[in-house]
C-alpha cells in the first residue's frame, strides 16, 4: 500500500580544533561552528536553525543534520564505518548536555544545548507554517501521525504530511523499500524527519537522500513517540541538568542500560578531561 497523507487523529576525530567559524558546508554556510572533540557543531540556538532549514528547503537546497548525544560521538569517534556514513552531514547539533559542558571547558561555549526533539517540535510548525511538504517516517505505528496531527493539523488537513512506518526489517524487504523510495521520489517532500535510531536512521537518510536531494533529512529517534504522549520526556530540571539519560534508563532498562552506564559514562568523563586539557591550545589548522 503506497503512502497516505495523515488524518487527523483525535573531520578526523583526532583533530581537536576549538573554533567559531563558518561552516564550510554550502548549506550551513550562514552557521558558525565550534568543534568539540574534533567534531563540527553549529553554534546557533533551535528557532534559528529552523528559519534556516526552512529558507534552505524553500529555495530547493537540500541538507541533513545529525543530532549528536554522547553515543553518537563516541561512534563517530571510535568507528570508521560511521564516520563515514556521516560524512556528508550539512550540520551537526549538541544533543547531549555534556557536549556542551566540553565546548564551556575548552573556553570556547556553544550557545545552548540543541536537542534533535526541541529541533523536530519547531521545524514541524515553521516547515507546515511555510508551505512546505513533510515526511515523517518510523516511529512506533501512529506515532508519527499523531505528532503530525499535534503540532500541525492544518497542514495535515491541506495534504502536505505524509507518514509512513515501515515494519521491522524493512531494509531487507523490497517491497517495503519500494514504499520509501516512491514516498520520496514520487512525492519529493522538502522536510524529511525519520525517527529510527542511530545509526538506523542515518543509514537509511544516507540511501534515502539522492532520491530526493533538494529535502533537508533528520535523524530523531523517539521524537515522535514524546510529542504523540506514548513515551514521556524527562521533566526540564532533569534535561538542564544533564540527567535526561537516568530517566530513559529507567523507561528501557535492558536496551538502554550498556548504553548509558558501559559506553556513556566514561566516554563523556574522558570527553570532559580533554576538553579541559585542550582550554587555552591553538586551534588545529
């Protein structure tokens, strides 16, 4: 069954550059960057990277942002296979509270911490606001549709969101291939939101986008699944302080658990070290 438009529901990871500077990515290129830990994160707040993406998707010149928390730099760090399938991200954000703990230790701060579901809830109303087509695809069966008809029922109404919530094991499944890949090349959505996983969700923005390369693609994870009410976020103290993770642990203890306590807390404790150790170096060049 083809997709449906929603009805409403009731660098080198060793370069350790610390720099503002524009992004050299064409479509960032109105972004400054501040590197941490050797990666390039957009020093701009969520409204402003909306109004970005969004002038970008209008004038037909497409991006992807990735969203990195502490997993997902620690893969980029310690994985080539993902580094590379990364490599052609337009822009990167501090998901994680202490990316932005390290980018204050190394003297050079990044504004805020700018997370993928912040990102998600403001560009779905600037995107719908503009006129433009979105896409929303994964998610648990009719979340997407229920964050869609949330936060943009009129757009929903008019017929500029589509979903679609591909079964598990999609990608070996022509079929259900066939569904995504005629959702973009057939439609050709401008706004692109898939809500997998990492690294699930960048590889398959990495096959999705030249089908439609003029669409801005973003990765974010459980994002529909907390606006459509199925999964409740951590409450604000928790996020600012940097325990959002503690409350997710407590929600799926045995898929979260290596990830957090084995994998997450000492490489943050050692991204925080060197953050520190780098404070006051000259920038690599």
């Amino acid at each position: 069954m083809s997709p449906t438009p929603v009805t409403p529901a009731t660098p080198s990871p060793s370069a350790s550059s610390a720099t503002s500077t524009p992004a050299s990515a064409a479509g960032a290129a109105a972004l400054p960057i501040i590197h941490v830990d050797g990666l390039p994160f957009a020093a701009t707040t969520v409204p402003v990277l909306s109004g970005h993406i969004v002038d970008e998707a209008g004038a037909g010149r497409g991006g992807w942002v990735v969203t990195p928390n502490i997993d997902i730099l620690r893969r980029w760090r310690q994985e080539p296979a993902f580094r590379a399938l990364v490599a052609d991200a337009t822009v990167f954000t501090a998901d994680g509270r202490p990316i932005v703990w390290a980018s204050q230790l190394q003297g050079t701060p990044l504004p805020t911490r700018l997370t993928g579901s912040d990102l998600f809830v403001e560009l779905m109303r600037a995107a719908a606001a503009a006129g433009l087509r979105i896409a929303l695809i994964g998610g648990n069966e009719g979340t997407a549709e229920a964050a869609a008809a949330r936060l943009i029922p009129e757009a929903v109404a008019a017929g500029r969101v589509r979903c679609l919530c591909p079964p598990f094991g999609f990608e070996q499944q022509p079929q259900e291939m066939a569904r995504l890949e005629t959702l973009l090349s057939g439609w050709l959505p401008q706004i692109v939101f898939i809500g997998l996983g990492s690294p699930k969700q960048e590889k398959l923005i990495a096959r999705l986008r030249p089908l439609a390369p003029r669409a801005w693609y973003l990765g974010v994870g459980v994002s529909f699944s907390f606006v459509a009410g199925d999964v409740k976020r951590a409450p604000g103290w928790m996020q600012r302080s940097g325990l959002e993770w503690v409350h997710r642990l407590t929600q799926e203890p045995g898929r979260l658990a290596r990830r957090y306590l084995v994998d997450g807390i000492p490489f943050a404790a050692g991204l925080l070290w060197r953050s520190a150790t780098r404070r006051g170096r000259r920038p690599a060049v």
